[in-house]
C-alpha cells in the first residue's frame, strides 16, 4: 500500500465533496487510481477525456504513482 494526496478539480470537486483528500492505494498507475476513485465518488467523465498531473507535472495514464505523490485531477473543459 502506498499514501497519496489527490487534487480534485471542478466536477471531480464537486462529487468527492472535498478539494483534496489523502488515499491509501494498493493502485500502480494514475489509470489505476482514477478508477478506484471513479467506484469510491462516482463520475460519468470517461478517462480519456480528462487530465492527470503528478506531482505538478502533466502526465500519462499509465505512469506510475508512488508513495508520497501528490495526483491532481482534471476533467474535460470547454474553451471558448
């Protein structure tokens, strides 16, 4: 298991009811974590549409998390 802190941002706010939180996760990979999340605060936003930072850096699906990251989530916006 490892700890992380995850950002929400907007929608993702707005459903985990909080602006961040601390997770404890057995997940390897910020897709992993994002579907943890997804079945713990319910979300309609399909992953590919929206964005993951690591620890302040735009980043892949697939990377990976480790103990002490800090995960910021973004989902889908519109630009005008």
């Amino acid at each position: 298991m490892k700890t992380v802190v995850v950002e929400y941002f907007a929608l993702f706010r707005d459903r985990a009811g909080r602006a961040e939180e601390t997770v404890e996760t057995s997940s390897a990979s910020a897709a992993e974590l994002f579907g943890e999340l997804v079945h713990r605060h319910g979300t309609d936003d399909p992953r590919g549409h929206c964005k993951v930072a690591i620890n302040g850096a735009m980043a892949q699906w697939d990377d990976p998390i480790a103990d002490g990251d800090r995960v910021l989530l973004f989902p889908p916006v519109a630009g005008g």
